[in-house]
C-alpha cells in the first residue's frame, strides 16, 4: 500500500494525463467534489452492496464510482460578545447588516468552492453572483488564512463572525491549547440555507480504474464505511458519520442537531466551474 499525503498538484497532474493508475487502488480525499473533477475517466464503479446500503445516495455518484466517507459542515464561528443570533442562513450573510463583520478564507479554497457550488445549484448562477457581491462587501478583510484563522480574527475583534468547518473548531477547543481562546470567543451556528439545511462537504474515496488490487480497495472502503471506523472518524477527526448507528462526538453534538442539506454532491460538483468564475468575476479574493 503505497501512502501520500494529501494529493499534490503534480500527482493531481499524473493522474489526469492516465499515468499512475496502474498502481493505485483507492483515491482518498478531503473533498470528494475535487476527487470527481481530479480523476475524471480514472475511476471504475465499486459495486458495493453495502457502500450501497450504508452511504446515502446524494453522498455518492450514481455510477458507484465515489464514495463520501465522512462528512463535515461549514459553518459560522460567531463571537459570543457581538452576534446575537443563534440562527443563520447562508443567504443572509450577504445582508449589509453584517457590513465589514465577516471573515472568510479565498473563495477558491475547496471549501468555499463546494459552499459556494452549492448556492449555485441552490439559486442559480445570477443570483449566486448577487451573493457573493455581497458576501464580499461585508468581509472584513481580504480573504485570507485558514478556517482557524478566522476563529482567530473574530476573537480579536476583527469581525464577528468567521467562517470554517465543523473539526477545526473542536480540534481548538480540545486538542490546540494555544489556539482554545479562538475556540472559546466563538459560538459555532450551523447555517442553512432558506428552505434547506446545513452545507457539508463529504470526504470520500475513489476506486481507481485500473485498481490492481481492487477486491482489498473495496474491502477497506467497506470497512472504513463500517461501524468501529466510522466511531475513530468521529472522535479523532470530529466528522459526522456516514451513517447511522455511531455517536456523534459530543464537542460536534453541542453545536444543535445537524440538518444536512440533500444537495447531491453530484449536484454541487457540476456547479465547481461556475462557482469559481464567479469568485473570479466578483474579484471575492482582491
Ligand atoms: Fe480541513
């Protein structure tokens, strides 16, 4: 089994031109968006009965390709001294009411793109635009750092509310005594959108097409989908798990009950491209 550590844009690469399959069996990534566009052509259907059973249908492409392993929401970290709301929707983060208060990382991070794909399928592109224009014109600061930072900025009264994922404030909180204060200035809110429920984005798992080892890839991605590996994500990582049936780790638990959104990440990966061009267009990163 060979490991990397994340996927490099040159394996990235690799792996587009059709190199590299002949040795690689499973594709595991924190974005399973990203994994669909990064292997196009490059991955063979799992047919797993009990991927099929257990994984939701919108966590995976109909084909059975890609799978969502784990799942984590993005959210609002809002300063307990300034937000008052304990309720919030996505679109409202474009409401001037929040003028100059916001903090965010690049829009083409592929966290905010999966976000910001999703608004997309959710409204449409036109009106997405709107949304980001005025996003944009609320932030505080340039979009900048990493989800933690934005914690960070919130509690240094940068702004009042930050956006990141689920574990990053948890990992503060729990494992990261330096950055705990970041975590304890802020209360997470799980946004939704209007009429729908929480974004989140899925890591997830990829059989490659060539798999030389395809029957074990299948195995370990049925394992990793299993109960007692679902509770390690859980509690080591802070995702919420794939399926039913294990304990959401309490720090995750004592942000409300999570109300996914039924997005189908297929749904959301289609609207990727656009996403980005009009991070690009509204100039979100200048
Ligand atoms: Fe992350």
């Amino acid at each position: 089994m060979t490991v990397h550590g994340g996927i490099a844009p040159a394996i990235a690469a690799d792996v587009r031109r059709g190199e590299l399959l002949e040795w690689w069996t499973l594709f595991w990534m924190s974005s399973v968006i990203v994994l669909m566009w990064l292997t196009m052509g490059a991955s063979q259907a799992m047919k797993s009965a009990v991927i099929d059973k257990i994984v939701p249908a919108e966590y995976r492409d109909p084909d059975g390709d890609e799978s969502g392993i784990s799942m984590r929401a993005r959210v609002s970290y809002a300063s307990n001294d300034r937000a008052k709301q304990d309720a919030i929707t996505y679109e409202e983060l474009a409401d001037p009411k929040w003028k100059g208060k916001i903090c965010i990382r690049s829009g083409q991070h592929i966290y905010n793109n999966a976000l910001f794909a999703a608004y997309v399928a959710h409204h449409g592109e036109a009106k997405a635009e709107e949304w980001l224009r005025g996003l944009k014109a609320n932030l505080a600061q340039k979009p900048s750092g990493g989800d933690r930072e934005a914690a960070r900025d919130v509690a240094a009264g940068k702004c009042d509310i930050g956006i990141g994922n689920t574990y990053y404030w948890a990992l503060m909180m729990n494992k990261d005594p330096d950055k705990k204060p970041w975590a304890e200035a802020t209360k997470v809110i799980l946004p939704t959108f209007a009429g729908g429920g929480t974004h989140v984005n899925l890591s997830g798992l990829l059989l490659a097409k060539h798999a030389p080892n395809r029957a074990n890839g299948i195995k370990l991605i049925e394992w990793l989908a299993g109960e007692h590996a679902q509770q390690i994500y859980a509690d080591a990582n802070y995702e919420y798990p794939i399926r039913d049936g294990v304990a959401i780790n309490p720090t995750i638990a004592s942000y409300g009950k999570l109300k996914a959104d039924t997005l189908p990440v297929t749904r959301i990966g289609a609207s990727r491209k656009a996403a980005s061009t009009l991070v690009d267009k509204v100039g979100f990163d200048n």
